[in-house]
C-alpha cells in the first residue's frame, strides 16, 4: 500500500479515471461525504471491499462492451 497519494498532475490519464470512478462509487453508496471529510484511510474494510467490487465489475462491463 503506497504511503503517499500521487498528486494528480503527476496521475496518467488512466489513474485519474480510475479515482474518479471511485469517488463515483463512494457518492453511490453514499461515502462521499465521509471520504471527503476524514479520507479513504477511514473507511472500514467493509466499505472499501464493497467499492474495489463494484469497481471491478464495471471495469469488466466497459471491457465487455468493447
């Protein structure tokens, strides 16, 4: 787990679409709030599975739909 966060000029193209999409996801399951207050490090394991799958199954759908 990396210590620091990549500042987002220094992000290639597809690491900024994939924060993105996190945020997109946490404002779903209504984290967003919370993870733009305290930041991702306190999210439960819970919370953060629950976004890396749902991530992963859209990233499977955009993939699919190729």
């Amino acid at each position: 787990m990396a210590k620091y966060k990549k500042k987002p000029e220094k992000m290639t193209p597809r690491e900024r679409a994939l924060e993105r999409l996190k945020m997109e996801i946490a404002e779903e399951l209504g984290l967003g709030g919370k993870v733009r207050e305290k930041g991702w490090e306190n999210l439960t394991a819970r919370e953060t599975g629950r976004i890396g799958g749902l991530m992963s199954r859209r990233l499977r759908e955009l993939k699919t739909e190729r």
